[in-house]
C-alpha cells in the first residue's frame, strides 16, 4: 500500500493499482503508521478547518482529526517514526513568519496525538546563539536509532549550515 501526497488531496495505490483518491487533505508530510497501517499522520500548514498542523485518520485517510497536543506552529515539513517504538515519532515544525528566514523546530510525539519540543541548542529558551539551530529536515537510521536533524544557515548561527544527530532523542529529557 503505497499513499502519496499532492495540490489535490491524497491518494492511496494497493498492489500497484491505479492511484485511488482518497481525501481532498493538502498535506505537507505524510507518514503510515508501524503498528496500525490505516493509521496514517499528516503534517500541513496551519488550518482552521481543523485548528491544527499534525493531523491523524485511523481509517485509511478518509477522515481527519487534530493531533498535535502540545505544540503549535506555522506547518509541518516532516513526520518520521521511530521503527524501534513505533509509539515516538517527530516532526518538523516550521514557522511562516513575514520577516526572515522561517523558524523551525523539532517536536517529539506520541501516537496518542501529544507532542513536545525539543530544545536543539544550548541556550536559554527564546535566546540565540551561533550553536542555534533552525530545524529543516529530519532523517532517521533505524539500525543505530540515530535521529538527524538538518539545520538552515541563519543569521543567528552565523549563516552556518550543519546537522544535529542524537542517540538518544528517543529518551525522556533528552536531545
């Protein structure tokens, strides 16, 4: 079972079948659950239809609810699960705003829709410094359980681009 997303919505191929429209959802991120394959996690852009950028259907994408308790933010770029324990998963929070480069963070999630943030920098939360990272794609290596994290040149790590990586983002109270 293969789901893709585009301008017009989902769309869902089985055995190599035609693509099937499924919901008219313009997602930005997609993602099918490891334990439950209806389950499926969508990220998009801020909506008010469903107050809410991480989205969760668990018939196939039919229908749609809220599931990102805990966080906000402009959109999400990116959802991966853990293969490990398929119960963690993150998310790539970006931020729209009108001045500068768009903010972007990373949150760690639950399948029971509740998300945290993750601070990815040594520093006071809401101060910068040039270790600041601006959270812009996510990858994840299932045989280390290596999480990483692609950050933007900005001005506030001295137009650096680089990539965090973590052992143990997985772990209670860490990064």
């Amino acid at each position: 079972v293969l789901y893709t997303t585009t301008s017009t919505g989902i769309y869902k191929s089985v055995d190599g079948a035609p693509w099937a429209f499924v919901h008219p959802l313009v997602a930005n991120a997609l993602a099918i659950d490891l334990v439950e394959s209806e389950v499926l996690w969508a990220g998009v852009t801020w909506t008010t239809e469903y107050g809410a950028v991480i989205l969760k259907s668990s018939d196939g994408g039919k229908t749609w609810g809220k599931a990102d308790y805990g966080i906000s933010g402009y959109g999400v770029s990116q959802i991966v699960i853990d293969p490990a324990d398929p119960n963690i998963l993150y998310a790539n929070l970006r931020y729209g705003g009108r001045f500068g480069w768009p903010e972007g963070w990373l949150a760690r999630g639950g399948r029971n829709g509740t998300w945290e943030r993750l601070n990815l920098w040594d520093a006071p939360p809401g101060q910068f410094s040039d270790t600041a990272c601006m959270a812009n794609g996510l990858a994840f290596d299932p045989d280390l359980r290596r999480l990483y994290v692609g950050c933007d040149t900005y001005y506030y790590n001295n137009n650096r681009v680089f990539f965090l990586m973590s052992d143990s983002a997985h772990e209670a109270d860490n990064r």
